[in-house]
C-alpha cells in the first residue's frame, strides 16, 4: 500500500457531499462496503470507504474487510465523475481494477453525477469495409460453446478464418484464435465423423489426404475438444501400420483480435499482433493503450515453438497411438496485468465436468414433455436444452448471465433476454430471475446521449470488445432500444404471476418505479404519450430504437422513407401494457394504491389515443409508426400482431387485423413476415425487411390465444413447428420469407444465430399457447385448443405458486369462427 495522500478537490468534494446527494437514489439492495483507493503514479494513494444499506450511504476515510475494492488513477475516476468516462468501458481497457463484488461498484454507479457524455477522444484505427461476402453457411460448421467463449469451425476442425468468416474461437466477443490448422506429413485431415457429444464438446475422426484415400488409410486422427473458461483439444494420431512410422505433427495457429460484430458487419480494423514464446507456451499479445488481450497456448508433450504454432516431430511404434493435449487461455488483462476476472467474486471458473452438471442443474425442474407430434416433442427438447447452455459468467455478476445466440449474440442483449425469459417462465423461471437482476443492476443512471442512457431506461447491449472499451462505440453499454424499459416491467409481472415470489417484486420496486418514470419522462420529449424511436449512428449507418432496427426496415408502403422520431405501434403497446402491470404490482405488493390508480389512468388514455392515431380505417390495419407530426406509416407489417400480446387493441379491430396477419401478402406458409410481400421494399432475404422470425411468431400466437383466436394461433403453431423439423428441432434466428408453396421446404439466411434464445423459447411459448396455460391466484388453467394432426400432449410437473400441475391438450376440429 502506498503512502497517504492528497488528491483531485473534485474527488475530496464527491466523497464528502456523497451520503447527502445520495438520498432517494438507491435501491434497498444489494448491500455492503466498497473501499476506493485512488492510486497516483508514483504509488500514492487516498482511501474512502462507501457503505451502501438498505437505500442509504455513508462514507468514512478508514474501514476494515470491504466487500468489494476499487483501484482507480486520480485522473480515470475523474473523468467518470465528469461524465467524460464509462464504468464498464473503464473496467475492459485496464483503467480500473476491482477485486471481490462487482454489483457493488454497479449499484455505487447510481451515486454519480447524471449529466454525461462519454464519447471517446482517444484516436480509433480506421474501419475498413469488406467488398467480398462470407459464403459459409450453417451446415458447413461444427461448433461448441459455453457461455460466451466458443469455437466454430470447418467440419474437420480446422480454422483458416477470412476476416469476414466467423471461424475461430471467440470470447468476450473477440476472436483470440484465427488459425487453428492441424496437419501431418503437411496433409490436411480429411473428415470421416463429427460426433456432436455435447454443446461445449465435439469429437472429429479424421485421416490425412484426400477423401479418397479412406480404403488405404493407415493413420487415423481423433480431435476431442472442450470449451468452458478456456478452449482444450486432444490430439490422438493411430498408427495401424505393421511398422514404425515417423510422423510430423503441425499446428497453425495464430490470432487476429477482431470483434464479432466486425466480422458480422463486414468490416476490417488493423490491429497489431505479437507474439512470444515463454514457459514452453506460446502468447499472442494484442495491446491498445492500457487494454492488454492475449492468447496462451500450451501443450501436454514437448513441442517446437515459433511465433506461428506448435510443431511435433515423433515415431508411432505399430498399431500404436501418440497423444497430446493442448491448452488455450484467453486472457483479458487488468491495470496489473491480472486477467480481471481473477479477482471478482462474480466470475468463477468451470470445469469440464461442472458445465454438465451446471446445463443439467437448469433443466433438473422442468416439465416433461409426451407428444404425439414429434418435431413438437423435438423442438422442446431442444429449446430447453438450448436456453440451459445459454448462459455465461459475465464479469459483472455473482450467477450466470443470460447468453442470446452463437455466433453474434454471445452477449448480454436485453430485449432478447427478457423475450427468451418470458417464453420459458412456465418452464425455466430462472432464467427470468437472472435476467431481471442484470438489467437492473445495468439500469441507466445518467444522461449520456452517446449511448442512449438515460434514468431508468433498461441496457439493450453490453460487450466486451476494445471499440467498447475505448468509447469508439457505445457497446460497452448501449441504451439503444426503446422497448426494454417496458419488457422489464412486464418480465417482472409475469415472473410473479406464475411463481408467487412477491420477494422479488418487492426488491425490485425501486427499478421497477424507475422504468415507468422513464416512460413517463424521457421516453416522451413532446410530452404527446407516446414513447419515440429516434435514430442512432452505428459502424453500419443510422439504426432506429425498435427490434427492426435496420435503416430500411420501417418506411411507408410505397418505400419512402420517414422522418424521425417515430412512435412505433408495439413498443405503444408494450406501454400500455407496462403501466397496467405496474399497477398490479403497486397495489398488491408495494401498498401505494394512489399510484397505481394514475398508472391505470394513463394506460387507459395512451389506449384511447393509441386507436385513434395509429388505426388506418380505409386499410383496415394499425399504422406500424406514427411521425412527430401525426402522419401514420401505412405499411402491413408483422409489428401489429406483437400488439395482440398487449391489450391495447380496441376489442372490434382484431378481426380486421388478423385477416391481413394470414392474407398471402404477410403469411408464407411457415409464419408471418416482418413487410407485406406488396410492400415496394418487401424482399424475402431482408431480415428486417420480409423474414419470418421464429420469436416475433410465438408472441403472435400467444396473442392471438389472448384474443380468442384459437385457430390462428395453432395455424401459426404447426408451422412454424413443421419448419423446425427441418432444422433437426432448432430454429435460427429467422428464415427468409419466400412463400412456402414456392420453395417446398423453409430457407435459412446464411450464417445467422443458431442457437438463439429466443427461437429456442419460441416452441416453449407455443406449448403454452396450446395448451391454453395461464396462471390464476394459486391455480393453473388449462385450456388445450389444438389441431388434430397434433395428437396427444401432456406436460408433466408443471411448477408454479400453485406447487407442481400437469396439462393434457387433444387434437380436435376448430370451429369455424373465433370466440373471444
């Protein structure tokens, strides 16, 4: 420790003011004591000591056993307070180093000053567009995963990774392999097996040369391989040759450091790699200012070193075998050159065997599933064990955060965080519990227009990638979605309703009040009701705040574009919704029934404007967006049915508008597309733009159940169920929207997230709505409504306040109309 002493009067004066400026801005919890140790250059160093409990701070210059310790330069903590800074940002690139409980530091954040503007001023290496497309696709691949560290790569388990190619292994959104690339006797390995044994672990049977080769073949080659808080492969080489053979093992490996997002983007940054041989292993280094990344690599057997792989020279007696294991750490370093997740409670590692048992503790309680229907039964069974694997430990939180999709969504994203947890909450409720504390924890506390904070909105994206750290981009911790805010409030509602944890509601009341201020302030800059959609620059051009957050993806029926902001028709929905949910928890669980009464009463007026703004009489249909100045947006899209899910649609529309939902322009035979196939900018390959995604369906489903359309949402239902048969039972992210009468069978978009939790939680809420599942007090309804061809289904052990229930649905004929 280095000696007392003076610092920054900006530091002094927000230490001594903090327990005054404090009051009324924290939750209840979490609890305990942070020690600040502000470090100069030449090892001095100030101390404050911050105690948070139950909502209230106190500050003290000396302390004893903290549970959380904040080592910070004078001039970092600084530029935080003057808002010039991140935490997050600050936490990936080195400038902070923390040891024990990270959601201390995250809950202290509320005590900053609010005024922000974080915008990086450091210089930022130059983008460089790519003008040659990546052309592999999904069946080419073989991958494995845990949490956010992943491997994907050819079907013989190399990688030879193009810059726009997304081979390689990946964590915390970078890649730290490029190049790994086995041969022997300078033959690449040809594939003879790849046995998928387990998401975070696959096995390759292999031979050199060319397939042709087979029948003669007298050495064969195993590839086993691990992925869990590092990335293991074990190499067996056979010799089933009657006499020593003298082989040459060579691994390619190398490491380009490039993020996800630019591989997915199409874009290139050059970033300077190097690369050292120390303690029999070889390190590749990337460093950009105090962000240190790096790849270790050793292996269980002597090999030759040099700065491009690992080389074994070695002879195989006959009908014998030679092994080696090989080890790769990817290692993220702190201001000390720790990795930083050493030190925080929050962050522990797995062992091989400890991922199973993790994977199979989260699917220990759920429902089992006999279904007549096999792709129904498939895609369960998939769905379930997809959202199990799909979790990571993030360096900000003491569980398991809630992971979206392999490979460009092995982050925390909110939106398709609450959406998965809401599709699994009668199957999986933890999820729902962990995805709630994150975003809360992660909840906006400061008015930062460079990444869209603001008080109470809910984070949409958190990443860990260097143009994060450095404020070159917002990923850090982007606030760019407007519709979050209100899933929160709606996810912890739900959460409530099927599992009677009133504990829950309550500890998060505070985040809970926040979110609907929000709504009810910053969401709303004209004060006209709405919640606005503005557009935000992204390193692909303007994105608007809405899941269609493509450039083109909202626009009037002939194409034009709008202008902006934009009230967007579901995310008004969502609004309503959250307000009516807030109320519910305000009078049952938070004793403030006045609140809950002007809650009801601004739903019930956002309701009554919503219909007369946004309805389109001489179309029949919701507008999809309304302009600042009134002018509605008349294209038929998808974003109408989401509305079905919230309420707020007037009881004498519905029909009109579930006639458009399946008229040929929106429904293609295996759900419904996002832009009318008559829409000038329809275009099947478009994701925002005509792609059928899996989640977006389910909802309308459900909301047609809601709504008394039980044929429609079992019509929505059996296909989407029939295109998982395709899939093996897992659906991507989203499918292209040719007519399927055309193409017969469902068309993939290229490389797109599968896994992908909310496509994984899509069959879950489909099961729901089938079988009419709601929850009531301390009861379950069931209330099966299916098509023949279904079967039988019965799900058994369903939890919930009500203990454990079973359901049992039959297929039978509809009648003809609807019954409200």
């Amino acid at each position: 420790m280095g000696r007392e002493r003076a610092v920054d009067g900006r530091i002094e004066e927000f230490f001594a003011d903090l327990a005054a400026n404090g009051r009324g801005r924290l939750p209840a919890a979490p609890t305990g004591l942070l020690r600040f140790e502000i470090v100069a250059e030449d090892g001095g160093t100030a101390a404050w000591f911050v105690r948070l409990d139950d909502g209230h701070t106190r500050v003290t210059r000396h302390g004893d056993d903290p549970d959380c310790t904040v080592e910070v330069r004078p001039e970092a903590f600084t530029r935080l307070l003057a808002g010039r800074d991140n935490l997050v940002a600050m936490l990936l690139r080195g400038d902070v180093s923390v040891a024990g409980d990270l959601a201390l530091l995250f809950t202290f954040r509320r005590l900053l000053p609010v005024d922000a503007d974080s915008t990086g001023t450091g210089p930022a290496a130059e983008l460089v567009r790519h003008t040659t497309p990546s052309l592999i696709g999904l069946h080419e691949v073989s991958s494995v995963f845990a949490g956010n560290i992943f491997m994907i790569s050819a079907r013989n388990g190399d990688v030879l990774s193009a810059p726009n190619t997304p081979l390689g292994l990946f964590s915390f959104d970078t890649r730290f392999l490029s190049t790994w690339r086995l041969t022997v006797n300078a033959e690449t390995l040809s594939v003879l097996s790849v046995d998928d044994v387990a998401t975070y672990e696959a096995k390759f049977g292999l031979v050199p040369g060319e397939p042709t080769h087979y029948v003669n073949a007298t050495t064969s080659v195993l590839r086993h391989r691990w992925v869990g808080p590092e990335f293991e492969e074990e190499i067996v080489l056979f010799n089933y040759a009657p006499e020593p053979v003298r082989y040459v093992v060579r691994l390619d490996a190398g490491a380009d450091f490039t993020e996800v997002l630019e591989v997915r983007d199409g874009f290139r940054r050059a970033r300077p790699v190097t690369a050292t041989i120390a303690d029999d292993a070889l390190r590749l280094h990337y460093r950009r200012g105090s962000l240190h990344r790096e790849t270790v690599i050793t292996s269980s057997t002597p090999a030759e070193l040099d700065d491009h792989g690992l080389t074994w020279t070695i002879t195989v007696a006959p009908h014998g075998t030679w092994s080696t294991r090989l080890r790769v750490l990817a290692l993220l370093r702190d201001l000390h050159r720790r990795d930083l997740r050493e030190r925080l409670t929050s962050s522990v590692g797995r062992s091989e065997h400890q991922r199973g048992r993790d994977i199979a503790a989260r699917t220990a309680g759920v429902p089992r599933l006999r279904a007549d229907h096999k792709p129904l039964q498939q895609a369960y069974e998939y769905g379930i064990r997809d959202l199990a694997a799909l979790h990571y430990p993030g360096l900000n939180f003491q569980t398991a955060l809630p992971a979206t999709g392999l490979p460009w969504s092995m982050a925390l994203l909110g939106r398709e965080s609450l959406i998965s947890s809401f599709q699994a909450l009668p199957f999986m409720p933890e999820r729902a519990v962990n995805t709630l504390r994150i975003l809360a924890l992660s909840q906006g506390v400061r008015q930062d227009p460079f990444r869209g904070e603001q008080p109470g909105k809910i984070v949409q994206e958190s990443r860990y990638g260097d143009s994060g750290a450095f404020n070159d981009t917002p990923e850090a911790a982007s606030f760019s979605a407007v519709d979050t805010t209100a899933a929160f409030v709606i996810l912890l509602d739900e959460y409530e309703r099927w599992t009677g944890d009133a504990e829950l509601v309550r500890r998060f009341e505070f985040e809970a009040r926040a979110a609907i201020g929000w709504l009810d302030s910053d969401a709303d800059p004209p004060g006209s009701g709405y919640v606005w959609s503005t557009r935000r620059p992204t390193r692909t051009g303007p994105q608007n705040e809405s899941w269609r957050n493509s450039a083109d993806a909202i626009c009037f029926h002939d194409g034009r574009p709008p202008t902006y902001p934009l009230a967007i028709c579901e995310i008004q929905g969502y609004a309503y919704e959250a307000r009516r949910r807030a109320a519910r928890m305000a009078r049952r669980f938070w004793g403030d029934p006045g609140w809950a009464d002007q809650r009801e009463r601004d739903a019930a007026r956002l309701r009554e404007r919503f219909d007369r703004d946004f309805w389109l009489p001489e179309r029949g249909h919701y507008a999809v967006a309304v302009q600042l100045d009134g002018t509605p947006l008349d294209s038929l899209t998808s974003n109408m049915g989401q509305l079905l899910c919230t309420g707020i649609v007037a009881a004498h529309r519905a029909e009109q508008m579930v006639a458009h939902l399946f008229s040929p322009a929106l429904y293609s035979g295996w759900g419904i597309r996002t832009l009318a196939s008559t829409a000038a900018d329809y275009n099947p390959l478009g994701h925002h733009t005509g792609a059928v995604w899996p989640w977006e369906n389910s909802l309308i489903a459900w909301g047609l159940r809601r709504a008394g359309f039980r044929a429609e949402a079992a019509r929505i239902a059996t296909g989407l169920l029939d295109a998982a048969r395709h899939f093996q039972g897992r659906l991507p992210a989203y499918l292209t929207g040719y007519d399927r009468a055309t193409t017969h069978v469902p068309v993939p978009h290229g490389f797109t997230d599968s896994p992908y939790a909310p496509s994984a939680g899509a069959p879950l809420l489909l099961l729901r709505t089938l079988l009419g599942l709601e929850p009531y007090e301390d009861h379950l309804a069931v209330d099966a409504a299916m098509p023949e061809e279904l079967g039988q289904i019965e799900l058994l052990d369903i939890r919930g306040r009500w203990g454990y229930a079973d359901a049992l649905g039959r297929g039978r004929p509809f009648r003809d109309r609807p019954t409200p």
